[in-house]
C-alpha cells in the first residue's frame, strides 16, 4: 500500500519542461497544468469555449482536426483563435518564482506570434512609394518576425506579394539600399525560396546574373554569404546552373565565400558549399570550379573545426564531381591534405559522406600511384 501511495503521488508530480528538472516534492496545482498534456503551461491560451490549454498542445490538435472541438467539453469550437491568457502567465511565473528555492525556474514571457495584418502592411511598406528608411524598417521586423517561430515563417511565406516585393527591391530598385537592407533581403529570400518558375526567370536575364556576381563582391561579408545562398536558390535546373556559371563572378565568388575573410562567417560554410554544390552539378562548371580553388577551398572547409555534418556532406559530394574532370583531379593531387582527410572521411562521417570520399579517392588513386601509397599510409 505504501509503495501504490508513492506511486499516485508521483503521478501528481510534473515533469518540468525545458530547463526545469523533474521535481517529486512539488506539486504543481492542477490549474496551471495543459489538460492536454498535464504540464505546467508556458503559453497559457484560451479558446471560446472558455477552457485554457497550453499552446503548444492545442494548436497541434486544432490543425489535426476538420471539425475542431475542445478537448475538455467535447463541444464544437466554432471559433479556432487563440487567445493568450496573461493573468494565468502571470500567476504561473509568480508561482514559479515562489517556488524557487525548490529548483523551479521562473517560465519566460513567450513571444505572440505575429499579426496577420502586420505582416500585410509590413509587406506593403516594401513596395513604392515608400521611402528607404521604411523599406529597411519593414525588412528588419519582418526577418525579425521570421526568426522568432516557425508559424511566423509560415504566416509570412502565405502573403502572396512577399517574394514578388523582394526579388524587385533586390534588382529593380532605384535606389542606393544599404547593406543592412539587401542582407536583410538576401536572408528574407533564404528564408522563403523563390519558386522553381521565379528562378528561373531570373536566371534567364544575363542583367541581373550580373547583379548577383555583383553582390558576391560586395564589401559586406553578410551580402556576399546571402548571395551565396540566393545562387544556390537559383540552380534549380541545368538551364539555369549554365547560365550562372557562365556569367562573370559568380563562380569564383561562391569560391570566396569559402575562403578567407569570408570563410569566418557563421553561415559561410553552409551558404558556399550549397551554391558550390548546386553549380557543380553541371558538368562545364567544374572546370570553372576548380581553376578558381574550389577543391583546395573544400578541402580546407573540411579540415577546419567549423564543418558539421551536412557541411562535410557537400564538400565531399562536390569533391567527387570535380574529380570526375582533370583541372578538378589535378588540383586534388596537388593538395597534401586531400587525400589524409578523404580516407578519414569513409565510415566516419555518414553513408552519403562515405560514398563521396570513396568516389573521390578512387579517381586520385587512379590517377596517381603516389596517392595510393598516401592513402595506404593513411589508413585506407
């Protein structure tokens, strides 16, 4: 009997979310709890029905149902919106705070998420006649807004002028935009791509190509890590990855991004070795690639402590491709480093990875019997 008491007071307890640890001698009252998930509520909301549950429990259950009810009354709700219940939160984070000595932490203010018509009119403020000083302010909320939560992302990806309004500030503008501004810009299209038909037809104007090389040389490093990543939204077909590659500076200033200063960037790795990727999957810009250092610059992408795993991915799948040409071979066997970090690289990063650094070692080994004795010497 004692142990089946143990056991329903256990059951009473709460496992805190986050960085609170579970905490058997405190018991959570019962109307702070979700009745979805019997948690202590961050989020606190209120459907029509009057019931308040945890917004990360019922938005999950509102969006799985065609006929939404409220999982405490069972009654239809004929309204799905959510309201945020702030004297609950209130009294929750007091209660949290009272609790502390206890290893309670107090539950932050949770950001709301963003206004349907502030999106609207933050996109607007995009278009002409506003002034720049409103453009940069509406492009700076809304990359805010983006960043904030995955539902600000999908409201914002909804507005059906967002990436007409973007693609024009970024090659049709008239104005001289600061660098805040077309990074912001660059990150806002990252965050939303273009469609396979809008890249295209940017792909098919050798104008703005140009302006792209353009911004790949811009003097701000977060403009030329965002072009970056706009090249690699852009090579969605081979059309369009022969007709970055063959425009001046785009090639060699994806290269760039890879090395340094770029290179130090936080997002240099990711943002180059995708657009490098993307381009090599033409078989014509790999030679380009690699007169412009592309396979030195992927080889010191991976022997640096910056590349996670989907990095090392890339670079070692567009290192296969560009053994595949001689200009791409030849620059690999003169690299001291290439063959040790490829033989390192098998079964020790992912299958994909694996398949790629075999790949690539083959065609050195091939090519060289110098590389064989060095792969033999580094463990192959």
């Amino acid at each position: 009997k004692g142990a089946e008491k143990r056991e329903r007071e256990r059951e009473r307890d709460i496992e805190m979310p986050g960085s609170v640890a579970p905490l058997e001698t405190v018991v959570v009252p019962v109307h702070f709890r979700c009745p979805i998930s019997l948690e202590l509520m961050r989020d606190p909301v209120t459907v029509c029905s009057g019931q308040t549950y945890d917004r990360t429990s019922i938005e999950p259950w509102l969006a799985s149902a065609d006929n939404p009810t409220c999982p405490v009354t069972r009654l239809p709700l004929a309204d799905t919106t959510l309201i945020p219940n702030h004297t609950l939160r209130r009294l929750i984070q007091e209660w949290c705070v009272a609790h502390r000595s206890d290893g309670v932490d107090r539950i932050p203010t949770p950001k709301q998420p963003a206004d349907p018509s502030l999106v609207s009119s933050l996109v607007q403020s995009l278009q002409p006649p506003s002034s720049d000083a409103v453009v940069s302010s509406s492009l700076r909320r809304l990359k805010t807004l983006a960043l904030d939560s995955d539902k600000n992302r999908a409201l914002i990806s909804q507005n059906p002028n967002l990436r007409s309004s973007l693609v024009s500030l970024l090659f049709t503008s008239s104005s001289d935009p600061s660098a805040d501004a077309i990074s912001d810009t660059l990150a806002l299209i990252s965050f939303f791509p273009l469609s396979v038909a809008d890249s295209e037809a940017i792909s098919a104007r050798p104008d703005r190509l140009t302006a792209v090389s353009a911004l790949l040389r811009h003097s701000s490093p977060d403009v030329r890590v965002g072009a970056a990543s706009l090249v690699e939204n852009l090579a969605v077909s081979p059309e369009s990855r022969s007709a970055l590659g063959d425009t001046p500076g785009i090639i060699a200033g994806v290269v760039a991004v890879l090395r340094p200063p770029t290179s130090s960037h936080p997002r240099a790795a990711r943002a180059g070795a995708k657009a490098l990727l993307a381009l090599c999957l033409a078989r014509p810009n790999r030679d380009a690639a690699a007169a412009e250092g592309a396979a030195g610059a992927l080889v010191d992408l991976l022997a640096s402590a910056g590349a996670d795993r989907r990095d090392a991915e890339r670079a070692l799948a567009t290192l296969e491709l560009l053994c595949r040409t001689r200009g791409g071979c030849e620059a690999l066997l003169g690299h001291a480093l290439a063959v040790p970090l490829l033989v390192k690289a098998v079964l020790r990063v992912s299958e994909r990875a694996t398949e790629s650094a075999a790949g690539a070692l083959l065609a050195l080994c091939r090519a060289s019997e110098a590389r064989q004795r060095d792969a033999v010497g580094a463990g192959a």
